[in-house]
C-alpha cells in the first residue's frame, strides 16, 4: 500500500494548527502522541465544565441508549424542562431552542421583526448593531456584525442591518428612523477582542429602547451560562434585554444554541412562522439539563467569579513583568483578553509550544477561556506558562516573530 498522504478532502476554511487531540480530561486535552495541553481556549468557550465530565457522560449515555431523535411534531419532556429551567433563572418566560448561536441569532432576529410586522408596523425591520461585533456566519448575521472581512465576495448585504460605534448613545438616537425595530449588543465583545460594554451604556440601550418601541437583544453567545460569573452577563448591568440569545457553554461541547425572550418579544412567533429539524432533539436536552445541573449548584458560579478575580490578580502581575509584550488585561469572570503588543496568532502559537491553548480575537488579544471547572492551580499553572510564553516573545528576533505570527 502507498505511504503517500491523501489531500484533504474538506473544505479548506479554517487554518488548523498541527495537532491532534485524541481524549480530554477536565481542562487537560492530550494528543495522539501522549503530549498533554492545558486548555485555556475550551473550544472557543463551549466546554464549559471541561472535556469528558462524568454527568454529562452519564447523560449522553442514558440518553444515546433510549431516544436520539423524534422531530418537533410531537412533545419533549426533556427540553420542557431545560425551557422551565431556563425561564425560571431569568428574565425570560419562553425559549425556541436550536443548534448553534448563529441560528439563535437569526431566530432572534426575527422574532423581534415580527413582532412589529404584527403591531401592523412591518416596515420597522431594521436592527441597529455595533462596530467590532460578530453574531455568526449566515447572510443575516454577517450583516448583524457588518465586517467587510466576513462579508466580502458574498454578494449583497442583507438589508436592515447598521452599524453604530460602541459606546456612543447620541450615535444610536440618531440612527434610529421609521424603519427600526430593535438593538443588538453582546454585552462583551468577544471576536471583537473581549470588549467590555460598560454598563451605564447598556442601561442607555435600555432607556430607549423603552422610549422608541423597540427591542432590546442580547447576543450571549460567548458569554452566557456562568462564563463571567454571572448566570448571564446582562446581570451585571441592572437591567434585562427582551431577547436574549445563547449557545456555545450552554450545550458543554454538545451542539445546542436557545433565544430566549419575555412573552410579548415572542408573540409573533406563533405555529408555523419558524421552526428546526435538530433543535430542541432529545440528545441535546438531555445535555442541556446536565450542564445546569452543575453550573446551577449553589455555589458553582459564585466560584467562577472568585477564580475569575484570582485570574486578572496574577495576569496584572504577568503585564506588570512584561510590559513589552502585554498592554492590557481585560474582562469579566473567565472571559479574559490579553491586549497585546505583539502579533495575536504568533503568541498563541508560542503558548502551544508550553502545551498551551489560547484563542487569538480582534484588536490584537488573545482570549484565555478556560472550561469553568479550572482548579486554583490549573489557573496558576496556565499562568505560568503564559510567563515563559511572553518571555519567548521577547527573545525572539523580529524575523522570528513573524514567523510565528504566520
């Protein structure tokens, strides 16, 4: 038999790097030749309580063995209850389940259209976004975040989206005309580079959004379920959206997304209008209910917002002793963005040389997500290596850092 390498036969969108992970343990990914990486990117905030946690093991076995798939024409207990629970610890009274964040985006974008359309207003349509934003990668919610980087070569954009700078509440007064509808804000920017909204801001969404009519949405995607030491980051602000959308933590590495909404940001939404093969199918609930089962025990995510505190202590510490490399820590809970001064892909690179994973972002920052289950001393030790990380960054000749940067 040849010993030749085939070529890959998918399609070549991502740029992975060489390494191959066989089996996960808690924060610990290993590869297929033993070496052991510590995981500070969890799959880019989606494992949430780490690789292989026993309860969610134990669901997915219970429930592989019993019932994977049915279709929304009949009931499910299972996701009623994740619905219920859902509800129960937040703003929401309804949730619509799906299978990632971009679909919960586009469900969120048109609940908030048709509720207008059904107040006989069809023409309020648009929605108002922010630079820097990213809310997935379908034609509707590339031109929700308005990148040209992600919009070029795709033809048109899809109408009813506009861009405001972050921030700046006399910028959205303004933009608001006949045709709007709704605001869509992540309350932290995470492909955007882990940008924190302050809060006075978002409560100034808020205010007129009350004022004009319109919805207020949410887009946790990255930051939901416990990720900033809150259940949800909008916590935070004192105030709630009226639609809300999440995924990534929610399903701990299983492919789950949910907008959530109160009653009345939900009432276009009626049989027929929207719907999904996959979302809401009963291997997904099952898991669904197995990842609030541990980052609802009391006391879990008050310990993120303890272990999140303990993180930017030492990482002010790691920018303190290497002011060449690092500009800013930034952040809330264990969402965390290191603003560098080097090449973010050259510095995650680095890190993997330490056994590393880190996830570059915009701005130039790399985001440090560990699962939410990170020890005292797996934090510790993740510091450390980013230490001898920036301490090779600034051995290395410029021409080395280029090279790492590719």
């Amino acid at each position: 038999m040849s010993s030749e390498i085939m070529p890959s036969a998918i399609v070549p969108t991502y740029v992975r790097a060489d390494v191959t992970f066989e089996r996960g343990d808690g924060c610990w990914l290993t590869t297929t030749t033993g070496e052991r990486y510590l995981d500070f990117g969890a799959g880019i905030a989606v494992n949430s309580v780490g690789h292989s946690h026993p309860h969610l093991v134990e669901a997915l076995m219970n429930q592989g063995g019993k019932l994977w798939h049915t279709s929304n024409l009949f009931q499910m207990p299972e996701g009623e209850r994740l619905a219920r629970r859902l509800a129960d610890a937040t703003f929401a009274d309804l949730v619509f389940f799906a299978n990632s964040g971009a679909e919960a985006n586009e469900a969120a974008i048109k609940m908030a259209r048709k509720r207008h359309a059904i107040d006989g207003n069809p023409e309020r349509f648009g929605i108002l976004t922010f630079e820097g934003a990213f809310h997935g990668r379908t034609l509707a919610t590339l031109a929700a975040g308005g990148q040209a980087k992600y919009l070029e070569g795709f033809g048109p954009k899809v109408q009813g989206f506009d861009q405001i700078p972050l921030g700046d509440l006399e910028a959205v007064e303004a933009a608001i005309g006949p045709q709007s509808a709704a605001i869509m804000i992540e309350p932290i920017q995470g492909e955007g580079g882990v940008r924190v909204v302050p809060a006075a801001f978002l409560r100034g969404l808020r205010a007129i959004c009350d004022e004009h009519r319109l919805l207020l949405i949410f887009d946790e995607v990255q930051t939901g379920v416990g990720r900033t030491g809150r259940f949800f980051a909008y916590e935070y602000s004192g105030i709630h959206p009226d639609i809300l959308t999440a995924a990534k933590g929610i399903g701990g590495g299983f492919p789950l997304g949910v907008c959530m909404a109160t009653a009345d940001a939900a009432k276009g939404l009626t049989a027929g209008v929207h719907g999904t093969t996959f979302g809401g199918n009963p291997l997904a609930m099952a898991i669904g209910n197995a990842v609030l089962d541990i980052v609802l025990a009391p006391g879990f995510i008050e310990n993120v917002a303890r272990l999140g505190l303990l993180a930017r202590q030492q990482l002010a510490e790691l920018k303190d002793r290497h002011p060449q490399v690092i500009e800013e820590v930034r952040g809330e809970g264990l969402m965390i963005g290191l603003k560098l001064k080097v090449p973010a892909a050259g510095f995650a690179a680095l890190a993997r040389n330490h056994r590393l994973l880190t996830i570059p972002a915009g701005d130039a920052v790399v985001r440090l997500l560990p699962p939410l289950v990170i020890s005292d001393d797996e934090l510790s030790e993740g510091v450390r290596r980013l230490h001898a990380t920036c301490a090779d960054v600034e051995a290395a000749s410029p021409s080395e850092a280029t090279v790492a940067a590719a």
